[in-house]
C-alpha cells in the first residue's frame, strides 16, 4: 500500500472553454476519507482517459450528470479495496469502475454503477481500462452489435490507432470481414495500424488523395464505418458508403469535445439516398454481456490475433495534463495514468 | 382519348441552381412516337410531383441517373396505353411509373422499373400517385418498417400536410402509437392536420415556443421522429429523442432541394449518447411489398382511418410552374397535375 496519509485531489476549477487545459483543474489535499455504512474505501491505481470525460464537463454533460466545480475529476479507475463495511468487497480487492482523480475513493455497491470486483487474471492489471475497458469494448459492442459486422464486408475505422480503434479492427476480422482499413494521422500511425494492429491497410487522412485512396481500397463501397471522428472525415465516408451501409457514431475527436457547435454531416442526405443506417450505443446498454465481450477479446488477445496497446504515464501529478493530450496524442493505444501499484 | 396530333414536351433547358424555377425547362413539340417492337405507347394523364425530382435535377441525380440536358423531365405519372406490341399492355390499359412532361411516352416492359398496370378499382384514378403512390407508400414503409413504430410510441411527423407527412400520422396510429404529433408551418395547415388528417396534436415550426411545444407533448420524448424538412428541425427533434429513439431521413424539405451544400444536424451526436438509430430508406427496396402496402392503406381509407388529399391543377402548360410550388405550396395533400381524361 502507498505511504500517501493525505489524499491528493485534481478538482474541477472551471468549466473548460473550447479545448480543455491544464489549467481548468486545482490542485488540494484533504484528509483520507472514512467510508460509512455500507460504503467502501479505494485507494486508487490506474486512471483511464475517454474522450467522454471532455463531455462530462460540459454544461449538460451529455449521458452523464456533468462534473460541479470544485469536484474531484471523474475517470474510469482502477483501484485497491482498503477498508469496507460492504460484504461483497474485501480489503485488498482489486476494483474497476467509475472513480475520481484524487487517491483515496469512497464507493457505494447499490449505486447505479457499482465498482466490479476484478477477479484474478494473467494478464496486467492496466488492461481492465483498455482492451477490457471502455475502449476495447465499445469496439467490440460496436462492431458486433452496433454495425453488425459480418462475413464479406468491407469495413473503415478512424481513429484506428485509438484505445477503441486499436480494437476494433481485430473485432472486424474476428467477425469475417473481407478488408478491414484503418484511418489514422500522418505515416508513423498508419505503419503502426497495418503492422501491429493487424489492419488490412491503412488510409492518412492528412493525405490530399484521401477519398482518391478510400474509393481505391473500397471499390464497392464501405459496409461498415465506424466512426471516431466526425467531421469532414464523417462527410467523405458518407459519399462512399454502399447501398444499406452501416456507421457507428461512437466519437468526434476531430472537434477536440469542444463547446463549440459540432460540424453536423452536410452529407447526411446520403443516409437516404443510400438506405444508410447510422446508429450510437452506449456500453451502459451491454451492462449484462461485458463479461461475454472480455472474455471473446481475451481469447483474441491469447490468439495473436489482438495487439493490446497502452501508453501509460506515471504520476499523480501528470494527471490533468494529460487529458489534452488525448485529443493530440501521438501514442497510439489506450493512455493511462498509473497512480500507485498495489499493496 | 385526347385529340393532341402533336407531342407537346416540357423538356429541361439548364440545370437549375437554386431553387427550381420555370425558367429552367423549354417548351417544344414532336411527333407522336412510334412505339418499336417490345415498346409500348402511353398516353399521360396525370403527373405526380415529387421531392425527389429536383434532385434527379442535380448533377449526380441522387440515387438516380439525373435528367439531361434536352430531355423531357422525368415525372412519376399515370397513363394510358395506345398502342403495344408488348403482350403484357393492351390498349386502354391504365398504367402508373416513371413517365416524363409530354403527353405521349414510350417504354419497355423489360426495363428495371416497367410501368405497372393499374387493375380496376372503386377509387380516384389519381390515388395511385398519391395514397397509393411514392408518398403513401412511403410514409407505409417508413413507419412500419424504417421506424418500426409500435404500441406506445410517441411519433413525430414533419411536413404533416404533404403527400407523405399526411399519410405517415395515420399508419402511426395503426402500429399502435400512443400519441401522433405533426409538425407544420402556419395556423391553418396545424389545423388541418388535426382536423383531416387524424394527428393528436400540431406544431407550428413558425412559432418562437417550437421546442418548448415539443417537450411538453412529448415529455418522455419522442420514440420515432419521421423528418421530411432536415434543417434546423431535424437539429431541435435530435435534442427530444428518447433514449433508443429512431429517426427516419426521408427528405429535406427545408434546402428546397436546391445545389447548395445542406445544413448537416449538428446535434448529430446525440445519435451516440442517446442511442439512436437513424435510417434512410428508398422505395425501391420495398418493390416486391408494394402491393401489401397499398391494401393496408386502402383498408384504412375504406375505414375512415386515413384521410386522402390531393391538390389537383389541370393542364400541361402548367408542368414547369407547379413545380417551385411543391416548395412553398400553401395546399395540403399530394400535389398533382392532370392533362388528360383517360379515353
């Protein structure tokens, strides 16, 4: 266990404007919290970064309540049960789920969200917030479920070097897709998209021939897009769908999550003319299958047939700064921030 | 039959930019044609007007080949047949397809598309452009089968007056919806839709409380949103979807289906928080049912169940002008002009 006896916090200091900074978080230090009746205290390890968490502070907050000024930053944690008057977590037990920045997590287990308790495993603890987390599956809900992915098809995924676009390329293949081609920024990423993450090539949106090399790779058409991005990138892949093509709008990094008005699809026309079907998930709908959606990538991962990849950072302190690089990252994987290591 | 010797046409003279105006079609006349071996002689008697014709205006045609410069304009129309050496017409028959502006076309019954004979019914000949045409059939499948609406389903209509918006609120209300809400532009034409055409309620989209209106008729938002108008609207609807709401894109009244580029949905991306399901759809693909959906709508007009409006002009000299008017018509119902009594 960490010798940490204050409980370090990075707190909302004001709702971010345009792209989130640094500087929209405040440093404090308070007391390490007692948790009361049937509630659980958890010392926290790992911190995940999505690019939801821009969302949640914003005004509305999107699906979530929004983060108040003044509260500890919500993330997608890892962390060690330390003491609970809870019968389903002992101390000791190493938890996921919605957590905070700060070091010290009080929980309730008859929340909406309960922390799941992470049963022992053989692979490392990071990869319950990456290729079994948020990212890892919501690829595989929405190449599966959402796009319906199937034998024969032809399938584009932006933001292929992503925490969820990393995946989602092998959940494809998994699914019998004929070609699968990852879209990512500048030479190095998409190297990395055909050679690690096993994409069958990939497309450099910065490239001027970018539609010239979509129609090349996809002469029929695009089955399935799923789409991280939005955009311009959205538009383009709107006038190269196939008839009854399927998109996933499950991001727009191309806005950085901003507050400012979204680009909405001026093509979105084709959604008609194409007899397109566009659809958004939310993993809280697969609350029921995670376990079936964890255990089909870790059977992909034991295969060879799943990169796993993370870039993980270490330091409370990085914690903030980190989260701008999400939306400018050059890493490719899922970003993390390591607070601690277990007891 | 009709005593026109000549074959008058309204052919196009140049691609309209912008809204569509008179001016962009020339009037001419020719021969009757003579019908080859296999082809079939119609005489037109009524043409149906459609959104989609001024796309088949545009340079790419949408989803069809565009019309060309110099060519009749393509209209969905009913007719009659002169002269056949196709086994499957005879003289006299009445037939509804893809015709043009001139009063006699030619055709092939082994086209993608042939024209379809009429068989004898106890109905309005023009029915089969409207109720029983692109829009009925429209609105049919667009409700049960793109928004598969059901038993308590709040249902949302734009363009409620038009040739598909008028009949989509009574198939609504035949899957079972629980409230059936149109959306149209003026005092008058709300009142229509209440009063004639069955919906529960009407919303003036000129009016400031627009939004507002909607949240206090649909407070659990709306399950199935049926948008003919795009624009802002579409944009309002996105931020009243219930969660799992669906949305059909079926036209976008609002562009006046002009060249310039179209106001893409911004508030797209409560397509992914809120898990929506948005989907085009084209008739086309329903060909083998067309036939199913035109007896459930004539089951539900026998029963009083769905309303039947039309707004019929006479005479081919008005075949460009009536056009424009599909865009700012004041009339509810099926726009339609009628240039010959059948024979």
């Amino acid at each position: 266990m960490s010798d940490v006896t204050v409980n370090r916090q990075w707190v909302l200091a004001r709702r971010p404007v345009g792209a989130v900074s640094v500087d929209d978080f405040r440093y404090q230090e308070g007391e390490v919290p007692e948790p009361g009746e049937g509630e659980v205290l958890v010392r926290t390890l790992y911190f995940g970064y999505d690019a939801s968490q821009r969302i949640w502070l914003t005004d509305d907050g999107g699906y979530m309540r929004p983060v108040g000024i003044g509260e500890p930053m919500r993330t997608m944690g890892i962390g060690q049960v330390v003491a609970s008057s809870d019968p389903g977590y002992r101390p000791g037990d190493l938890v996921e789920g919605f957590m905070s920045w700060q070091d010290y997590v009080v929980a309730r287990s008859d929340g909406p969200m309960p922390l799941r308790v992470l049963p022992p495993a053989d692979f490392p603890l990071s990869w319950n917030l990456g290729v079994f987390g948020v990212g890892g599956l919501t690829a595989y809900f929405g190449v599966t479920d959402g796009l319906k992915v199937g034998p024969g098809d032809t399938v584009v995924v932006s933001a292929a070097t992503g925490a969820t676009g990393s995946v989602a390329g092998a959940v494809a293949r998994a699914m019998g897709a004929k070609t699968v081609i990852g879209i990512a920024g500048g030479p190095e990423k998409c190297r990395w998209v055909v050679e690690e993450a096993g994409y069958d090539a990939a497309i450099d949106y910065r490239d001027d021939d970018f539609a010239e090399r979509l129609r090349e790779l996809c002469p029929d058409g695009v089955d399935a897009y799923f789409d991280n991005v939005g955009g311009d990138m959205l538009d383009t892949l709107l006038l190269h769908m196939a008839p009854h093509g399927r998109v996933l709008i499950c991001g727009a990094m191309s806005s950085g999550y901003t507050d400012v008005q979204l680009q909405g699809p001026t093509n979105y026309m084709k959604i008609c003319t194409q007899q397109l079907t566009v659809r958004g998930i939310l993993l809280f709908h697969y609350r029921d299958r995670l376990a079936e959606g964890a255990r089909e990538l870790g059977q992909w991962v034991r295969e060879g047939r799943l990169h796993v990849a993370e870039n993980i950072v270490e330091g409370f302190e990085h914690a903030p700064g980190l989260l701008p690089t999400l939306f400018t990252g050059k890493q490719p994987g899922k970003l993390l921030l390591k607070v601690a290591d277990p007891a």
